[in-house]
C-alpha cells in the first residue's frame, strides 16, 4: 500500500509539472521579440535595415518589413529612424537601444464576456 501511495504521489507530480511547462508556454506565446532597427527581421542590424525603412518611406511595400524595430524612438516611421540606424551601423555613440531585443507583450484577443453586465442599456463592446 505504501508503495502505491508513493507511485501515485510520482505521477502527480510529473502531471503537475507537465502542466506547469504548457502553461508557462502559453503565457509565453503572447509574447513579441523583436531587435530593435532589425527592420528587415534577419537577426542582424545592418545597412540593409536602413535601405528597408527607406524602401518604406517611399511607399515601397515589403513583405519582411517589421515597423516596430524600425521604429526606433517610438514615434512613428520617419526618415530620423533611418538616420538613427545609419548611426548605430556606422557605431556611432547609441543611446535609444538600437541592437538590443525588445519583448512586447501582445493584447489577448479574448472577447470581454457580458458576465458581469449589471446594465441592461449598457451599450454593447465593440472592439477597434
Ligand atoms: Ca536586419
Ligand atoms: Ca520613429
């Protein structure tokens, strides 16, 4: 009988871990990772991330492009990010993070139930 127990209490605690690491995964899939001026998504920071945010800025779309790594200060795409780029590849002093990998957390795309509606004129939820 003890041993039973003890089997028992081993397999739980594989079952239990095994859910620990799916749910750590699960929080973790919500996550974005980005380098930041790795505007062409190739791992690397480079002349070529500043071609692709030029590119961009001329109305040429591009299927790799990744505007929020080249989106340097946040502020919208503009040429200051291309120029900020330049300046990091050509190792010029850099201040705003550029080369560094940036983690975002991504909005759920759960749909807020009407459990807790208490109103019923409350206007429905209409998401952006
Ligand atoms: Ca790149
Ligand atoms: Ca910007």
């Amino acid at each position: 009988m003890k041993l039973l127990k003890s089997f028992s209490a081993v397999v739980l605690s594989v079952i239990i871990a095994i859910c620990v690491v799916f749910a750590v995964h699960a929080v973790a899939d919500n996550k974005t990772e980005y380098i930041l001026g790795d505007a062409n998504s190739d791992g690397f920071v480079t002349i070529s991330d500043v071609t692709v945010v030029q590119m961009v800025l001329a109305d040429i779309s591009l299927p790799e492009f990744n505007e929020k790594a080249g989106d340097i200060d946040g502020n919208g795409l503009d040429v200051t990010d291309a120029h900020n780029i330049q300046r990091y590849v050509a190792m010029y002093e850099d201040l705003l993070g550029i080369g560094k990998t940036v983690t975002v957390a991504e909005p759920t795309t759960q749909k807020p139930t009407n459990a807790y509606k208490t109103d019923p004129y409350e206007l429905p939820f209409i998401p952006d």
